[in-house]
C-alpha cells in the first residue's frame, strides 16, 4: 500500500528501483507490476548500466494514480 504522504522527490532526479520502493512503500514485484500496467515509466537503459533508474515525477504521478 502506497502512503498517505507524497513521496518528497525531485521531479527531474534519478532514482533506483530500489529507491522507488523505499519511497512508495511497496515491494520490488509490486514496482514491477506498475510497470507493466503503465502507472509509472523507467528512463531508457543507457549502454553499461544495470540499473533501472525512474524519474521524480513519474514516483509522483505513479503515487497519484495508486492512491
């Protein structure tokens, strides 16, 4: 369950998956879902980097739609 508070981000930062998590307050399975559903987009992969990385206003907008 997503909390009551908007997550304090910046709206053009990079975070993590693992940050998005911490932040919405759900599981890595769940950021998965809402990836699939569309509730919230990653950045393209840029050559060499693992990680997935996430807007600030795509945690926001995805906690809009979740709440």
């Amino acid at each position: 369950m997503t909390p009551a508070i908007a997550p304090d981000v910046n709206p053009l930062g990079r975070y993590t998956g693992k940050d998005v998590c911490i932040l919405l307050n759900i599981h890595p399975n769940t950021l998965r879902n809402y990836v699939l559903a569309g509730y919230i987009t990653p950045l393209p992969k840029k050559v060499g980097v693992k990680a997935v990385r996430y807007l600030g206003r795509e945690i926001s907008r995805c906690w809009k739609l979740t709440t």
